[in-house]
C-alpha cells in the first residue's frame, strides 16, 4: 500500500482534535468506542507514543507479535516500522493521545 500523509478518512473515531504539529512532531488526542480500531499500520519515519487518558486500550504489534494493554496514565512507544493496531480495550470509550516524531508523518495501512 503506499504511505498517506493523513489516515483520518481511513477509518473512523468518535472525536480526534490535533492539539500541536510542527515540523517532524505532533500530537493528536483520539477517542474510540469499544467497537472502533485503528487498522493494521505502520509509520515509516516517526515512532508513535500512546498516552491513555481515560478508558483502556490495546495495542497489537508484529514483529515481534505481542500484545500491549494500557490504562489512564499508561504509556507505550511503537518504534518506526512496526506494525501495529489500536484497539480499544474496556466496555467504555476510551481517550489517548499519540505524539508522533521526529520526522516526517505517513500512514501505511496494512492488509
């Protein structure tokens, strides 16, 4: 698939606000419902970092597989290249913010 530089008409969320970007950084604050996910990706230059602020989440990596649950004031960093999925993991919504950098964004989904 080839890289996008913004995945937000991928898929769906129940709120998303951007709360900085500069060159090569930026923050963004996500709220998914217990069915909703960010699907299979990768980043090709910027690590994600997961803060939970409210509710859980769950991430799924590959290479290695593992599987990461996370809770209000959990944080987790995805190196570039590692695919991951972000799900939501409680009965209620769950709010995080990912700051992503340093360098240059893109989104490549996964099959």
């Amino acid at each position: 698939m080839e890289p996008v530089k913004d995945a937000s008409h991928l898929y769906v969320v129940e709120r998303r606000a951007h709360h900085a970007e500069r060159p090569g950084f930026r923050i963004a604050e996500l709220q998914i419902s217990p069915t909703q996910k960010v699907p299979w990706h990768y980043h090709t230059h910027t690590q994600d970092t997961f803060y939970v602020i409210e509710g859980r989440l769950r991430l799924f990596l590959r290479e290695p597989k593992q599987e990461v649950n996370l809770g209000p004031g959990d944080t987790y960093s995805v190196r570039p290249r590692r695919p991951h999925l972000v799900a939501n993991g409680g009965e209620g919504s769950a709010t995080f913010l990912v700051l992503q950098g340093i360098g240059e964004y893109d989104y490549v989904p996964l099959v």
